[in-house]
C-alpha cells in the first residue's frame, strides 16, 4: 500500500492594517497558491476570513476549515489542526497581521511541522519589524528583536536601560513593539529613561496611508509632538 503524500504548510503574511491595498503589499504569487487552500491556521478567525474574502478566493468563505491558535488555544491542540496535511492536504498558516510565526502563535505549528516531516513554505510579503529596521537608518547588520517590553513601568525602565547599554557596548539596533493602546506610555519611558544622544526610530501605520517614520535622538524626541495611541508601532533604539 503506498504511503499518503503529506500537504505543504504555507506561510501567507497579510496586510499591516485594513485600509491597505492588498495588491500593494501582497505578491500575486501568494494569491494562486491562497487560491487552491481551503484549511487554514489562522491567530483570529474573523480577521482571516476578512483576508480571504477581499483576495477573491473562489471557493465560498463557509466552504473552508478554520483552526484558530492564538494565546489562549491550549498547546494539546496545536498536534491536531495539522492533520489535514497528514492527510495530504496543502494548508494555510496566517497572522492577525503582517508575517506568520514571526511575534506571533503559528510559530509553534510550524515547530510541530518540522519534526513530523511536513514541508513548510514562507511566502514574501510585510513584515513591521523588518521594514522598520530598513527605514531606520540604524545597524541592519546587528540586531535583537526583544518583542514586548515588560508592562509595569519600573520594570520596563529596567529594560529600557538594558537594551540601551547593549546599544552602546555592543553596537546593536535593539528593536522592540508594544499594544497600540500604551504606545504613548512607552514613549514617554523612552525619553524619560534614555540618554539625550541616545536615537530612537519610531515606526507606525507601516505600509497604510498614515504611515509615519521618525528618527531622532532622545532630546529631540522631547519637542515631537507624536500621538501614538493605537497605532501599531515599531520602536528601534540605537546611538
């Protein structure tokens, strides 16, 4: 008896935001192969059908199969949702936004892919963090992506400081994110807790209309009149 041809595991990365051209962003490429898929592992359910929909995906959205992992989804079920490509069929692997299993939950199927000899494919397409290091003007060459920052402030002061001093020892771009909604919050800690010659880029709305890049050191970050609040953001420290 033959053995069953396992599926491939596709990773699509999405838009950066919903006002956003997905021809802009999204090779055409991604669109054949997204076209051809009906299960998918997906961080939010009602975000990818979204995706999917506005990609002109010709089968009907309720024709295909949604696993949602995401912060909550217990790890005993991670090993499930890839039977269907132990089955021999293709799937899908998608992001809230931007790029999947990059500071984001699909990176723990594609783990489980990897030991179960199921082929993983990354399609190109945005990436934030990425883009911001690009539009910095900071080391592109060195880098450590810390993800988020501790919430209490005392403690993100604390690591503000860490990742400062690796800046100047080490020569490193230290880049970071935080939820939309306490973006202004950790600017302020920035400006408060680093040295004035210290730089910071500041990356929101990437890839959308109201993109805004900004670099300045910490003395001129002090007269920027910058509203972050719940704008998806990058922050990128160097000297």
């Amino acid at each position: 008896m033959s053995k069953i041809k396992k599926g491939t595991v596709y990773l699509f990365p999405v838009t950066l935001g919903n006002n956003e051209s997905i021809s802009r962003v999204i090779p055409a490429y991604n669109y054949e192969i997204l076209h051809t898929i009906r299960v998918f592992i997906v961080e939010n359910i009602r975000t990818a059908r979204r995706f999917i929909k506005k990609s002109g995906h010709p089968l009907p959205i309720d024709d295909m199969q949604f696993f949602e992992l995401n912060k909550h989804t217990p790890e005993e079920d991670f090993y499930s949702f890839l039977q269907p490509a132990e089955n021999g069929e293709d799937m899908g692997v998608l992001s809230e936004a931007g790029t999947p299993a990059v500071a984001d939950p699909g990176a723990a199927v594609v783990s489980i892919a990897h030991r179960n000899n199921i082929r993983v494919v990354p399609l190109v397409g945005p990436n934030s963090i990425i883009l911001a290091l690009m539009a910095s003007g900071f080391n592109g060459q060195q880098f450590c992506f810390h993800g988020y920052l501790p919430i209490e402030s005392h403690q993100q002061a604390k690591k503000i400081r860490e990742i400062e001093q690796d800046v100047w020892r080490k020569n490193v771009s230290q880049i970071f994110i935080e939820t939309p909604y306490r973006n202004n919050k950790m600017l302020e800690n920035l400006i408060k807790t680093c040295k004035p010659q210290t730089l910071l880029c500041v990356a929101n709305n990437l890839t959308l209309p109201s993109e805004k890049i900004i670099t300045r050191n910490m003395a001129d970050w002090k007269k920027e009149t910058a509203d972050l609040n719940k704008k998806p953001a990058v922050f990128i420290l160097y000297k």
